[in-house]
C-alpha cells in the first residue's frame, strides 16, 4: 500500500506490487477486507 485516498465510503487505495506498476483499488468494487497481521507483536515491515 503505498497511498490512501479520500474518506469513509468514498476511499481508494493505491498499492504497487512487484513486477507491476501501481494500481488504484476501489472498494466499492472490490470490497476490501482486513485481515490479521501475521506480524503481530513484531515491527510492521510495511513502516
């Protein structure tokens, strides 16, 4: 995830994956859920 974009229901997020270029998933679309960090406890590697 390299970037979040508006607020609430009307929120984007830009994210770059290897071997792609960046990509803007929309929500809306797609629904997003989270999901547990397997680095619980630990450093965030994504900070």
């Amino acid at each position: 995830m390299t970037h979040l974009f508006g607020s609430g229901e009307k929120i984007s997020i830009a994210v770059k994956f290897e071997g792609m270029g960046p990509k803007i998933l929309d929500p809306r679309l797609a629904p997003i859920e989270p999901v547990e960090r397997p680095w619980s406890g630990r450093a965030n590697p994504l900070q």
